[in-house]
C-alpha cells in the first residue's frame, strides 16, 4: 500500500491510499478520484516527502532539518483544518450512512426511477442508486432534484 498526498485544482489537500502507484495512475486517468471536499476529479499528486526508515526497519532515520522554520500560525492553521476535515468526513458519513438505512437502493436504475417520481408516474420514496455523470445532468436539466450520494476516501479503498 502507498499513501499519497493529493491536490484538487481548488487547491484542497488530502491523502489516500492505493495499492501501488500503478493503481493510482489508472484511477486517476479514469477520473475515479475526486477531491471530497469539492467534488472535482481534477486531482493530482502533491509533493511529499519519502519517508525513510533505518536500520532494520525499526526506527525513522534521521531526516534532513527543513530549510526553513515553519512559522507557529501556519502548524496551528494546519491542525486546525485536519481536525475541520474530520468533522466534514464524520458528518458525511453520518449523512452517507443515513440515507443508506433509509432509502431504497435502485442500482443503476436511478435515473427511470427518479423521472417516474419527478413526473407522477409512480409515488414519491427516498431512493439513492447509480447515474453517470451525463445522466445525472439530464436529470437536472429535466428539473428532477437529485444529489449526489457523499463518498469517502476510505470507500473507495
């Protein structure tokens, strides 16, 4: 397994993990990997620093001192967003998990069973499934209300 930083074109930052780099490189050209902060399959590796492990594997070795301190306000920043970012992931998974337990999963006929609802043809139930991106904008244009189903990280993994 390898971790790695990613980076949304808003600029959002967070990691994931992939069983190799090869993996990561098909996902990423197939657009499997969207930023959950914003949604945009516009991701790409940040830089990050190896880790290096000593002697038998038993402890860190030394790594270079940085170049330049890292101001007070910017950690304190950082760790203010990390703990941000669990409340946003637990909260959709909380949303996530809601939905899951009380809506009827139609599959990949999603986008039927919605118009039926949208236009009459059939009643009005909480249901969540699978749509294409080019399905789910016919279905907004066509003014039937859908949302996309929060995803996770660790869901994909």
């Amino acid at each position: 397994m390898i971790r790695y930083t990613l980076r949304c074109e808003r600029g959002h930052q967070f990691e994931s993990w992939f069983q190799s780099s090869a993996a990561y490189e098909t996902q990423e050209r197939r657009h499997l990997i969207d930023c959950p902060a914003c949604g945009s399959d516009k991701v790409e590796r940040a830089i990050m620093a190896p880790r290096v492990i000593g002697k038998k594997g038993r402890e860190p070795a030394q790594q270079p001192a940085p170049a330049a301190p890292v101001e007070p306000t910017a950690n304190e920043s950082t760790s203010l967003m990390m703990a941000q970012e669990r409340e946003l992931r637990s909260k959709l998974k909380e949303l996530r998990d809601h939905i899951v337990k009380n809506a009827d999963n139609v599959g990949e006929r999603f986008p039927n069973e919605a118009r039926k609802m949208h236009y009459g043809d059939i009643e009005h139930r909480p249901i969540y499934g699978e749509a294409s991106p080019e399905e789910a904008r016919a279905l907004i244009d066509e003014g039937v209300e859908v949302s996309p189903l929060p995803t996770l990280p660790e869901d994909r993994n």
